[in-house]
C-alpha cells in the first residue's frame, strides 16, 4: 500500500523528490508505530490509533526526538492521505484519520536581512577575482535576485539562462516544487554576475569535469550540489560578519525587499512560484511592522 501511495503522489500528484522523502520517512514510522501495537491491517486501524501517532511524534522516544509542530503537522498531513488512497482503492470501507487535525503551528514571520546586509554578503563572496569566486558571486547574485529555492538555482541549466537584446529583459527559467517550471526576470547585477561567470570562470571550471549542462559547477567540473551552495552561502556570510544567513533567508528577503519597494503581493506570489497567494501573505505582516516602524519614528504626532 505505502509503495502505491507514494507511486501515486510522485506520478499523479506530481510531488518534488524531497516531499516524497519526507512522506516516505512519516509513512514508514507510521507503519513501524502500528505494527508495535500489533496492527496488521487498515481495517484494524481507529481513530484512537492515529490520534496516539501523533502524541508519540510530539513526545519522542527512545529512538527519534520529539518533533515540532511543522514537523508532526507533515506527518499527519501524510497519514491523512494515505488513508484517504486506502478507501478510494477499496482497500477498507473507514477512514480513521478524517477527523485527526494536525497540530497547530506558530506562526513565524520570515526572517530577511538588509539590502546593505545583501551587498556585504556578495562582497564578501571571496578573497580574489578567482574562478570559484566569480561562481560564488553568481550564485548569491541569482539567489537574491530571482528568490530561487536553493534546490532550484542548483539545478539550472546554462539554456535556462536566456539573455533578450532589449534593455532589461534577461529572464531565468526555474523549475520550483511539483515540477511548476516560473520564468524571472534577471536583474542587471546579476546578469553582470552570471556574464563574467560565464565568459571568465565556467570554461575553466568544466575542463576539470566530463560535460554537463549544468549552470553552477563544482570544482570538478559537475553540477554544484544543495549542500555545496549553502557552503558558498556560509563562507560569504562568515566573512562578512553575518550570522544565521540561510539561502532561505535571501528568498525571504528577495520577497520583503520587493514589497517594501511597493510591489503587488500577487506578482510576488509569481515570481516565488506560491500555488496560493495565502502562502506569499505572510510577508505582508513583515512589511506592515516596517511601516509601523517609519511611522513612529519620522510621523510627529507618533512619538512619544
């Protein structure tokens, strides 16, 4: 049954790799947890069975932490679909999940850092005009100024990379969550990035490797990975002198900066790849405080 759901998810529902993954992980605790209770069967299973799963992820045990809310919310989330997949393939007539709601999450505005904190951070992307530094610079430069998931500024191609000959129309290709493919406008700052990048370092850096399509490689030659990013990410940041900067954080800021500077919440929603503008508002309240913070120092009736 878990190898037909996830079959199902992956194909039909068109999940990322990474979503999968996770759900694979919660199934098969899932599983593992309702064989301990000596439940061999979906018919066997009861409201009072899922409700128990969800208090042994809040509360741990020996062999995993507890997990927080977001985290244990994913797990219900699949379990609940799971579930749901049983009845519509016949497998048992109930589902004892319907009525389980996962826990309630906090509600955590993004964290974005400064425009000037951004400029130390690409400043800072190494010591010398190197062709590993003329990479990094790239990447940072594409990282903010796209707001491209860290998985999808790692997977571009050197085609996804379009340059138009009017002014200002240089655009990316993106392929985000659920393989939903964007296209960004590109920024001069990084077109100038990626152009000196492409001319000056990649050439060098692809005769170490045996060819690939990628955009961002590594020092041999192949596609630079997730965690080589966020290295290049942490080494910049470390130099600068910032600290908990996180690619995520660069899109979060890509996403305040824009608003701040009076873009529609929807175009933001489009340039982030956000299925549902619910999901882009919550950097409306980010802005809402900055306001709150011009205004009470430059309004002269605010002041206290």
């Amino acid at each position: 049954m878990l190898s037909s759901y996830l079959a199902h998810l992956a194909v039909e529902r068109g999940l990322a790799a990474n979503t999968l993954a996770s759900y694979r992980r919660d199934l098969r605790r899932y599983l593992d947890h309702l064989a301990a209770q000596g439940i061999d069967s979906f018919s066997r299973i009861t409201e009072s069975d899922v409700v128990a799963f969800l208090t042994s992820l809040r509360e741990g045990d020996e062999e995993h932490p507890a997990l927080v809310a977001s985290s244990a919310a994913r797990a219900v989330s699949a379990v609940r679909g799971l579930h749901r997949f049983a009845v519509r393939e016949g497998v048992t007539d109930h589902d004892p999940a319907h009525e389980v709601r996962p826990p309630r999450q906090l509600r955590r505005l993004p964290k974005a850092i400064t425009v000037a904190d951004v400029e130390l951070l690409i400043a800072a992307a190494g010591p010398e005009d190197a062709p590993l530094t003329l990479r990094n610079r790239a990447l940072l430069e594409v990282l903010y100024g796209t707001g491209a998931r860290i998985s999808e500024a790692v997977g571009l191609a050197v085609d996804d990379v379009s340059h138009r000959e009017e002014p200002d129309h240089d655009q990316v290709r993106l392929r985000g969550k659920g393989g939903r493919t964007r296209i960004v406008p590109l920024g001069r700052f990084a077109r100038g990035a990626l152009d000196a990048y492409m001319v000056r370092a990649r050439p060098q850096i692809a005769a170490h490797g045996r060819g690939t399509p990628a955009l961002f490689l590594n020092a041999r030659g192949g596609r630079l990975t997730r965690q080589g990013a966020w290295e290049v990410l942490q080494a910049a940041a470390e130099r600068a002198g910032l600290s908990g900067v996180s690619p995520h954080m660069l899109r979060h800021s890509f996403a305040t900066h824009l608003l701040d500077g009076g873009a529609d919440v929807r175009v933001v929603q489009e340039l982030l790849g956000h299925a549902s503008v619910t999901t882009t508002q919550v950097y409306t309240l980010v802005t809402v405080d900055r306001l709150r913070e011009v205004y009470a120092a430059a309004h002269p009736r605010a002041r206290r």
